[in-house]
C-alpha cells in the first residue's frame, strides 16, 4: 500500500475522507468490518469486536485456547450472577 505520510495525517488530523480506494484498502489490510463506518448501530460494532477476536484466536496455540475459553466461561458466569 503506497500512501504519502502526508495524506494520512490529513485524513487523521484534518478530517480529509480517504478516497474510496483507500478506504477500500485500510479496511482491508485493517480487517476490519465495513458496517461500522455505514452501519451505526451496537450489532455492527459487535460483529467488528467479534472478528478481531477471531483473528486473534487463529494464532493462538491450544493452551492459549484453553486460557481464554476458561477465562469466558468465568466471564459468562459473572454477568449471568449479575442479572
């Protein structure tokens, strides 16, 4: 991806829209959802969460696994206390 220094932090700092290439571009190298920018509501952002989750959890080894999955379980059991 070839952008000049200066037109990222015009995007960053000066509000400038990326062009739709460029968009197409972060988002893609970003992996990141789409419907975030369009879509502005609380499912959307949840699907986002969700796949950098997954990415995260495709190089993790199976005692790392086994570490998050007993660390959601206690989560889940928390929140579900909670309520």
């Amino acid at each position: 991806m070839h952008i000049a220094p200066r037109y990222i932090a015009s995007i960053e700092n000066s509000g400038q829209h990326p062009s739709l290439q460029i968009f197409y571009e972060l988002v893609t190298l970003l992996d990141v959802s789409v419907d975030q920018f369009f879509f502005l509501n609380k499912e959307t952002d949840k699907s986002t969460q969700r796949r950098q989750l997954e990415s995260l959890l495709d190089d993790m080894s199976d005692k790392g696994l086994r570490i998050v999955t007993a660390t959601a379980k206690e989560i889940k059991e928390v929140e579900t206390e909670d309520e």
